[in-house]
C-alpha cells in the first residue's frame, strides 16, 4: 500500500503498476519511481545501515548525491552498490540493503556502535597492530563494508562500448544545458547531449517554475522535441558523463539503451566543446545526529513530492542558512505536508523567502542541536545559535540545507581549477584547461534565467552564432550565510560530514591535531568524501570545518581533486563487448583449424598467437606427448608451424649499413642467397631480439624476428629511422602475415621436402646451413630457408597464408610413410634446451649479454659502432660478477629442477648465485637436463651445484650448455 | 533484437606496398599504371578497378582484385625496383571485413575510434585505425564500411564482430 502516495501529480505513470521486493519483503510502485521513491511511498524509512558503525540510516537525497542507502539489486540486472535514489524501478525488481545483517532493522553489526569510541579515523594505523593487523583485518573488512560484486554475469543482455564524436557535447539536460543545445543544434554542430535523470529537464523536474509564462515543463518537452528532430544532434537520458579525460575525451554510460539486449553502454566522445551544464547540488547542514533516517535534504523532499508525488513524511522541520529550502517547504505545505517550521540559522531572513514561506513559523537565528528519534526522526531540538532557547518540536521529517554547490566533477577531472565565491559560500570553476565552459548552476549561476542566458552564451561563442532570443523565466534569487557546523552550546552528538563513509566533526579534529592539516592528508586520513558519492554532500562541509579549526579562509584551504567516476559505473559497461573469448586478443595461422581438429592443446605462446603445445594421442600424458614429438625429430621428421615469427621486408640503398647499426654483427657482407644469425641490442646493451637477416637482393633484404619481439624490433627499426637517420634510404614493411613457414625437421626432413616436389635443389651443396632459395615447394610458390631451431637437419618452407593449409596438409600426408610427427611448442622447447639454443624470456632475462650466454662471438670487433655496444663495453668493463650460461645435470637425473629455482651456495640460505632457466627431459640423453645462469659459470664446468627449493636442494654438475651435436654436424647435414 | 547490419569476410585482395616519393615510384611504374596519386593524405584515387590509397607519407597502397595480382606483380617488378622505390606485396596480410547496413556506421564505432561521420570521413577516404584494439584499415563501400585487419587477427575480428551485432 503507498501510503504516502499523493493522489495525483508526479512524474509517475499511475497506469503502470510495479511490483518489487526490497530486503524480502513485496511493495508497489509505479513506472517513473526510482527505488527510493518507491520506498517512501511505501513508508520505508529505515533503509540502510551505515558504512563502519552501522547506524540505521534512511534515504536523504534524491539522486546521484544519495549518501546514505545503497542497495544490492538481485537476479536478472545483479549489481552491487547502486544509490537506491539512481535506481529505476522495474516490474520483478529485487533488492537488499548493503552491510547489514540480517536486515537494517535488526542488524547484528550494530554492535560495532557500542565501542564507536575505540574506532575513529585511522584506527588501523594505531590499534589493531598485536600480534598483527592481518589477524584482524578479515573481520573488520566484513564488519564495514559494501556489497560484492554479483557472482555471475548478468543473465540476459550484455555491455556495450562505443566511440562517437561530436562538435559540442553538452553535459546535462536542465534548463542551461537544453538551451545550450538547441542553439549548437540550430547552428549546425553535430551535439552530444547527455544527462543522468530518466527525463530531461534537470532540476524543473523537481521544483515549480515557469518559463515563457507557462510550465516549465511544457518548455522542455518543446525543446526536446526540437532536438529530437534534429538530424545533427543525440540525446541521450538516463546517461551520466562520468569521466572527463585529455583532449575533450569523455565517458558517458547510458544505463537505458534503446537497443534491448544491451545492458549499458559506455560511450566515449571526442568533442571539440564540452559545455557543463551539471547543476548544482545541494548540500547538507552539520549538526548532531543529522543522520538519522527522516533526516532528508530539503531540495530532496521537494523532489519527492513534486516529481514522483510522494510525501516522504506527514511532519516535518525545515533547518536551512540559505533561501532555496524556503520554496522547497512551501511545495511540501502545498502538497499536504505539515510544515511545524523553517529553523533559519541567519539571523536576518530575506524578504522574499520569507514572502514564499507565507504561513509556515520561520524561526531566524536557530540551529537544530540535537534529533529525537533513533530509527526514525520523531522530533528536532531547536535553539539559537547560542543554544538559549531550546525547544523540541515534533516531526518526523527534518528537511535540512546547507547552501548549493556547483558539480564541478567534470570541471575538475578536466584539470580546471576552482575559486571559492564569497556570495556564494561555496567553490565555483576558474581557469579551465581544456576547451569547455561551464553553465548556468555549474558556473553558480543559479537562478532559471542566469541559467537560460549562460548556456545560450556559452554556445553562441563557441559557435559564432548570435545570441537567441531567450524566454522569461520565474524569478528567483539566493542569498546565504555559511553555516559549517552546529556548534551552540547543547549540541551533543555525533555530527557527520561525510554520511557514507561515517566521518564525524570529531574525526577531521583528530586528524587535524594529529597533524594532517593538508585537505589531500585530511581526506585519506578520514577518508571523507572517497566513498561512492565522492564527497557531493559532505566535501565541502569538511573543507569549511578544516578552515574553522585552523582560522583561515576556506580559498587558502582548497578543494581535494575530484577523479572519475563522478558516479558508479559497471565493470561491464567499461569492457563493452569484451568478454569471454575476446577478453584478451589472440591471433590465428591458416593451420589453426587443423592443429585444433588434430586434438591440439592451444595456449597463447607470444604475441597473443595461439599455439599447439602439444599434440596428445589417447591415454598419453603430457611427458609422453612431448617426447614421441621430440624423438619424431630427433629420429625422423616432424613439423611444426613457424608463422608467427615477425618477418620485415627492408628496401633501400642504406640496408646494409642500417642492418649493421641495429645487428651486432656484420650482416653487410651477406650476398644475395645467404642468411645470419644475428642480435639485436637495447641502447643499454641488453638483448633486444635474436634472429635472421637474409639479403633477397642488392637493395632488398629480408629480417626475421622471435615471435614475441616482432612489434618491438619494428618500432625499434622505425625510431632509429625516423630519429637517428632519417636521411637514410631505408623502407620497412612489415611482412609477419604475408609469409607463412611451415618447418620440416628431422633425419629424414630432405627427403620429405623431396617428396613433396620441388624445383629447388636441396642437397647440402645447393641449399647449404643458412641460405635460402625462392621456388615451388608441392606446386606451391615457395621460399626454403635452411635454419634449424631445434639443432635437426630443418627446411623452413614459407609460403602465402593462401596456400599455407595445403602445404601442411600436403606435408602431412606426404610424410606419413616417413613417421611424420605435428611438433608443439612444448617439443620445440626441449629440443632447442638439448642444443643449448637460447630463449628470450628463459636464458635472455633482460640482464644477461651475449658473452654470458657464451656467444661473444656475435660482437663484432670490426665495426665502429652498432646499438648497444659502448653500453656492453662499459658495463664489462667493471669487471663484475657476471651470471653466465651453463648446462646442469641433476646428480640424481630422475629429478626436474623447477625452472626458475634459484642456485645457492650448497643449497644453504644465503644469497643466491643463479637460477635454472629451463629444465626438460632429454630423449636423447633419456635424463633431465637443464640451462643455468650460474656466477662465473663458464669457469664452473665440473662443479656440483645446489638449487635451493622450499623443502629441499637439488645438486647438479655443472657442464658446457649443449647437450646435443655439439659441433653442429647434424643441422648443418 | 541486435542492430540492422551485418559483416561479411572478403576474400583478400591483391595488394602491393608502395614506399618511396611520388616521383621515384611514379617514375618506376609509369602514369599509366596508377589511378594516379591522391592529392590529399588519407585519400584514395580508383580507375579502371585499381584502388591507391595514401595511408602515410610517402606510403600508398595499391589494390585490385585477386585475380589481377600476377599481372600487377609483372607491372610493377618489385625484385627489380630501384632502391628508392620499395614495392612489397602483401596480398595476403589483411583480412578484410564488409560491414553494411543502417546501423553499420554504429557498429563500426564500437570497435574503431576514427570519426566516420561523412563529413569526417567522405566517400573517398581511407585510414589505418583502431579496430578493436587492432591496426586496421578502414574505408567506405556501398552501404557500410570494410574493414581490413592484420590476417592472423581475422578469426578474433570476427568473434569480436559477431558479438557487437547482438
């Protein structure tokens, strides 16, 4: 039964019943509610439990500023922390109160205010510390808190992320902002309007104003139908602009998309004019117990009874130091409520407010020092400001403000700096940083026609438009004298500045005498304004109280900085459509499909290209696998997909010398036909890359990266080109996907290549151990390139990824009567550790340089300078301990050595001497073995060392790292 | 109900990678080969089923249809051109996507930040970008847009694609 339902008015659909749960329990309410209104039409009041005392708490705003009562919505649009005042209300909704337990009414965390006093600001600093903060930390955690995220994504529906772009993105759609609008959409601009509420209108929907002699109402339905039939322009609702970034890059999530299987959707827009037209939000009074469910904001009630025609209590107070509450009591009175009267702590109330007040008792000069009432508001103390006089009047709604303060978020995050206004008691926009301008209640502009006028203005500039003719709005005018706190003597009680995050007067004093008298220090101390709500009611309260206590202007205080979100924003909206399988990115070769359908176990393996690691066959385990891969290999032919590796074309007259600079050998000297080995240096002398460069002709040449490094390299090779020698004749494309290679290797891989066709002599003599010769392989168009990364016999056929499915498959086939074997990466890993080959990320760790790794010989000496060389010079010049490559045979050769296990001296606890980088079972040595970067490791050969493990050690005779063809007779074959 | 649009994979193209100044490789190829250059960056000129596209200083891309490809590999003898023009062809690196339809343009913005507003991006324009994530080469068609992406990237696209169709 909404009992508190006016029988007619709002901004409610009557004919729309819905039905909901809250906290278990069935209610109804109607389309146009939000949760909040809903629940007050219902005579909800106890709503919520506070953050860290559990103090039962009610609604108190009407919007994004809600402080006090979030909610947990369940099952189909599951969602945690949602400020019930933001939360639309559908037909099935259900939803719980946060942090309490079992209910708000009877919640067992209440407790926690018996010893309130032990837990003020920062008692996890001070308390909590014996026997250790960790023992006690879960339990706190849980005692204050929030809700969890939903434990499941959401059941129907999924998130959206999308760009747009527009000449002139408004931000709200009140009054400032539809006039700004409307004048960049007459004059042609492509706008973005985006406002937070449900309708347009702002704060018209809340109060009762007119514009051009009539509703103001009728005026924004007129200019939203103009909008709307602007091709130029999206209007957005029910979309709040959360994040203003660089370069007028900014966030909006629209939560009402009209596409209905999208949840949310998060926009991001590069506009060329941001106009601010975020209004103004009123902010609270500071006095004992202003948290008490029935403690409202006045402007907050005023919504409640003119746009969702609710009475949020039958009796209410009125505390206020400023004129705006004055129409907000005279709409309650209106609207049936009993206003018993206006505590006006200025001792001089205008004229004009006390014109609207009319018969309402205005009571000047008094403060509220004290509410009656625990879960429920029953009755306000009011007295002077010197606490003489003190009476109780019954209520059971107290309705406070404390003046209005511009929504300067956005203003904010976009790096715009703020002044305090004297007139107005609050900080306004200065200086901004980027190209926006804030209008009408943002700016402190706040009456309607200051409104109109300003975001007309501000459009007209941008623009260079002329001024429209603007209609006539309801007068208004605002006066205030700041009150940052009750202070009248009889004032007892905890007095909060921040409601959500529970930070009391007495909180920011302790901080303050404990020496945290910076705004910034005070904030993370207390914690005050870093909750949900960002501070929208409290900051600027805790700002005038610092002041207070210190004696100084609050200009001279300052404001703490305002970071996005403005308000809360799902995890899922941000993500879009990044989820499950494109969470990542991955990358595919033409072969994929097949490796898959061959039982394949994929993994990404560099680069985000998804590799097989294995190729498993019926019963067998992974070792197994690998080493049937491994002995195809090493005792016949197996195959395995090269495509990914990174593979640039370079062209020009200045190739050689380039290649030169960026290789640490010489690779100028190659002829047509031929191929290097070479390594690639950072500027300070570590491993960049390791790969091949082949000279295809006089100008063109070849290189060939590891997979992972192939974006590095290229940017690498385009830094020096375009900074260091941008004279030089030098092009680079990048040819990854152009060249598939499918690597044939083994014993018998000649004569596999053989089988398959081709016009290109394979013989030792005509396709010697690194050359390479263009041709047709399987009447494919093809290049072989002899290289071996597993110490076999190897011939690298790359083709175009056009034909690279049919060369595999061919291979396949052609090879069954010679034992051919699909080889994974995990098979590649052995083999390469068995010849002693290096890997980047395994030996290559980013400190090693290549005469640790035993390759000394890859510097050149004749060259007079490449990247990376006086930086290795230096560094060995210091003659210090350097970590060099080794083979390790485990003593005991059943046991594996853990990569990445550090080697200490006798396995004892001390500082370690080096690592294992890899560690596989050899199929030709039929032990495990590994490679180590050991302290002076080249002159170790024949020393046990001992890996150090959690429980135990590991000796291992330390050796040459190759323990495979050590001269290279079989790859060379 | 997911939007009025909808993709579909080309097949590839073929495509040559052009460096050098305008002069060397006009100078290589001959006036009569090209379309002719684009006047303007991010600009395409098409004739007689060739499209170059200018997608960076002094890079253009030249593509037709794959089955022109030997005859332009003959044209353009990349093996043989002068140090000053580098030719490459890369037919085979980009995997293009046609997306069309009436929300087509909204469909590519959730993946591509470029403004593809015609008056930010007109008929004849033609611009690497952002495509979920990944370089891509966006340019308009009748009724949408094709987008081209890095070949190994395809298969992702696709998924990425089909999931913003929804």
């Amino acid at each position: 039964m909404q009992v508190r339902r006016l029988p007619s008015g709002g901004r409610i659909d009557r004919d729309r019943p819905l039905a909901f749960r809250f906290n278990g329990k069935g209610y109804m309410g109607f389309s146009g509610d939000t949760l909040a209104s809903a629940l007050l039409a219902n005579k909800v009041r106890l709503t919520a439990r506070s953050f860290k005392y559990h103090r039962p708490r009610g609604i108190m705003g009407s919007g994004p500023e809600e402080p006090a009562t979030l909610v947990e919505l369940e099952g189909r649009h599951a969602s945690a922390n949602r400020a019930a005042t933001t939360v639309r209300l559908e037909d099935g909704m259900a939803a719980r109160s946060v942090n309490c337990w079992p209910s708000p009414g009877l919640d067992l965390g209440a407790v926690s205010q018996l010893f309130a006093g032990l837990i003020p600001a920062g008692f996890y600093y001070k308390t909590f510390k014996w026997p250790g903060w960790r023992l006690y930390e879960p339990a706190i955690r849980r005692a204050a808190g929030l809700a969890g995220a939903p434990d499941a994504p959401p059941q129907d529906g999924h998130f959206e992320a999308v760009h747009a772009h527009a000449d002139v993105l408004v931000v709200g759609a009140g009054p400032a902002g539809l006039m700004a609008a409307l004048v960049a959409g007459r004059a042609g601009c492509r706008v973005f309007l985006a406002d937070e509420r449900a309708e347009a209108g702002g704060s018209l929907l809340d109060r009762r104003l007119e514009i051009a002699g009539g509703p103001a109402l009728d005026w924004v339905a007129e200019t939203v139908a103009e909008l709307t039939s602007m091709p130029n322009v999206m209007h957005l609702q029910d979309a709040t602009v959360w994040a203003y970034r660089e370069h007028n890059f900014l966030m909006v999530n629209e939560r009402s998309p009209a596409n209905p299987s999208i949840q949310e959707r998060n926009w991001r827009v590069r506009a060329g004019h941001v106009i601010l037209a975020t209004g103004a939000i009123e902010r609270g009074l500071v006095f004992p117990d202003n948290d008490r469910p029935g403690v409202m904001l006045a402007s907050a009630a005023q919504a409640y009874v003119n746009r969702f025609a609710v009475k949020p209590g039958e009796r209410a107070v009125v505390f206020a130091n400023n004129d705006s509450a004055y129409a907000a009591a005279a709409n309650l009175l209106a609207s049936g409520v009993d206003v018993a009267a206006i505590a006006d702590s200025r001792d001089a109330v205008p004229g004009h407010a006390s014109d609207i007040a009319g018969d309402i008792p205005v009571m000047a000069g008094s403060v509220v020092t004290g509410v009656r009432g625990q879960r429920s508001v029953k009755g306000a103390t009011v007295s002077g400001r010197d606490g003489r006089g003190a009476s109780t009047i019954e209520c059971d709604m107290l309705l406070h403000s404390g003046g209005w303060n511009p929504a300067v978020h956005l203003f904010s995050q976009s790096r715009g700096s703020l002044r305090y206004d004297e007139s107005l008691a609050t900080f306004v926009p200065d200086e901004a940083a980027q190209a926006c301008v804030s209008v009408g209640a943002a700016a402190g502009e706040l009456s309607l026609a200051s409104a109109l006028r300003t975001g007309a203005e501000a459009v007209a500039r941008t623009t260079g438009t002329e001024m429209p003719d603007l209609p006539t709005a309801t007068g208004e005018s605002y006066a205030i004298t700041p009150l940052w706190r009750v202070d009248a003597p009889g004032a007892k009680g905890r007095a909060f500045l921040d409601i959500q995050n529970d930070v009391t007067v007495d909180d920011v004093h302790l901080a303050l005498r404990e020496g945290y008298d910076n705004v910034e220090h005070v904030k993370r101390y207390t914690t005050g304004g870093m909750g949900f709500d960002q501070g929208k009611t409290g900051n600027i309260n805790i700002i005038g109280t610092i002041a207070l206590q210190k004696g100084v202007p609050l200009q001279d205080v300052g404001a703490t900085t305002f970071r996005p979100p403005y308000t809360p924003v799902s995890f899922g909206a941000i993500g879009g459509i990044r989820e499950e399988s494109v969470v990542l990115p991955y990358r595919h070769t033409p072969v994929t499909r097949w490796n898959l359908d061959h039982g394949a176990f994929m993994y990404e393996a560099g680069a985000r290209w998804r590799r097989p690691g294995y190729f498993p066959r019926g019963d067998e385990t992974f070792q197994e696998t690998v080493n049937r891969e491994c002995r195809a290999v090493r005792e016949g032919v197996g195959v395995y997909d090269g495509s990914p590796l990174g593979k640039f074309e370079l062209k020009g007259r200045d190739v050689g010398r380039f290649l030169d600079h960026v290789y640490t050998n010489l690779m100028s000297t190659l002829e047509p036909g031929q191929c290097r080995y070479g390594f690639m240096l950072t500027e300070d002398g570590l491993i960049l890359d390791d790969g091949v460069a082949m000279r295809l002709g006089e100008h063109r040449w070849l290189v060939s990266t590891s997979t992972a490094h192939a974006d590095t390299v290229n940017g690498h090779m385009e830094e020096l080109l375009q900074t260091q020698f941008p004279a030089w004749n030098v092009y680079v494309t990048t040819v990854t996907s152009q060249w598939n290679n499918a690597t044939v290797c083994g014993p018998k891989a000649r004569a596999v290549v053989a089988a398959l066709g081709t016009d290109i002599g394979l013989s030792p003599e005509e396709l010697p151990f690194m050359r390479f010769a263009d041709g047709h392989v399987a009447g494919l168009p093809a290049r072989v390139v002899r290289v071996s990364f597993t110490g076999e016999l190897s011939f690298e056929i790359n083709v175009a990824p056009r034909h690279m499915r049919e060369l595999w498959e061919r291979i396949m086939e052609t090879g069954v009567p010679f034992g051919i074997e699909p080889v994974g990466s995990e098979a590649s890993h052995v083999l390469r550790v068995e010849k002693g080959f290096l890997s980047l990320g395994h030996e290559v760790d980013g400190t090693v340089d290549a005469h640790d790794l035993g390759m000394g010989w890859i510097m050149s000496r004749k060259k007079a300078d490449y990247v990376g060389k006086r930086s290795v010079e230096l560094r060995r010049r210091s003659k210090a301990v350097r970590r060099e490559l080794v083979g390790l045979l485990p003593v005991d050769k059943k046991i594996q050595i853990p990569e990445g296990a550090p080697l200490t001296p006798g396995g004892e606890k001390r500082p370690s001497e080096g690592l294992v980088t890899a560690c596989v079972w050899s199929v030709v040595l039929n032990r495990w073995v590994a490679l180590a970067l050991l302290e002076n490791g080249k002159s170790r050969h024949g020393e046990t060392v001992h890996v150090r493990l959690k429980d135990a050690t590991i000796a291992a005779d330390v050796m040459e790292p190759v323990f495979y063809d050590p001269d290279g007779r079989k790859m060379r074959s | 109900m997911g939007y009025d649009a909808s993709f579909e994979r080309l097949p590839i193209n073929a495509c040559f990678d052009l460096k050098g100044s305008e002069s060397a490789l006009g100078e290589w190829m001959g006036a009569e080969l090209l379309p002719g250059f684009p006047t303007e960056a991010n600009r395409c000129c098409k004739a007689d089923g060739l499209s170059l596209d200018h997608v960076g200083p002094c890079r253009w891309l030249l593509q037709a249809d794959i089955d022109r490809e030997a005859e332009l590999n003959a044209a353009l003898r990349p093996h043989a051109a002068p140090a000053e023009a580098s030719i490459v062809r890369i037919s085979d690196t980009m995997t293009t996507f046609r997306v069309a339809g009436a929300d087509a343009a909204h469909v590519l913005a959730i993946g591509c930040p470029l403004d593809l507003h015609d008056t930010a991006f007109p008929e004849d324009a033609v611009s690497f970008t952002e495509f979920f994530g990944h370089k891509a080469l966006v340019r308009r068609c009748a009724g949408g847009f094709d987008v081209s992406v890095e070949q190994s990237f395809g298969d992702m696209t696709e998924d990425c694609l089909a999931r913003a169709l929804r």
